[in-house]
C-alpha cells in the first residue's frame, strides 16, 4: 500500500520526505509534492518527517482527504516523464 500526499502539503512542499526517501518516488507538482504509487516501496521514512503531518499510508489517509488518493495517482498519468524532486 502506497504513501500518499495530501492537503496540508499544499503551498508547503518542505522536501523533508524527499531526503529521506531510499527510492525517491517523490515528485514535484505545481503546488505540493506526490509519491509516485508504483514506486513507493511501503517503508514509511518519510511520515514522520513531515513538519505538516501530511503523508499517510493509502488506507490510513483521514476520510476528508480520500480524494487526494486519486488526485496522486491522477498527477502520474498527467504528467508521464517527470523527474523525482531532487534533494538538497
């Protein structure tokens, strides 16, 4: 089961997660950060640095913010080609 971004990481994109991620499966959008759901390796590094607590297991992502399930996978098929968020 996949991680997945959501709201609070909107206008934040601290990149905190992108350091710490072994298979840097995170990417950057326009305005927030996506794990690439075939790519995420379930590991779990990167939720617990997140200073806006807005990375969640897919089946653990709060009901408010279900959507943004879809709207992480909707990012990939939009946007074929794009590089992972490069580290600092």
């Amino acid at each position: 089961m996949p991680y997945v971004i959501v709201e609070p990481c909107i206008n934040v994109k601290d990149k905190a997660c992108v350091e710490v991620c072994p298979v840097d499966c995170i990417y950057e959008g326009d305005t927030q950060l996506f794990i690439h759901p075939d790519e995420c390796i379930d590991c779990g590094a990167c939720e617990p640095v997140c200073p806006v607590k807005a990375i969640f297991a897919e089946d653990e992502t709060p009901d408010q913010w279900k959507s943004f399930i879809e709207l992480n996978k909707k990012f990939f098929t939009d946007h074929p080609g794009v590089k992972p968020a490069t580290k600092s």
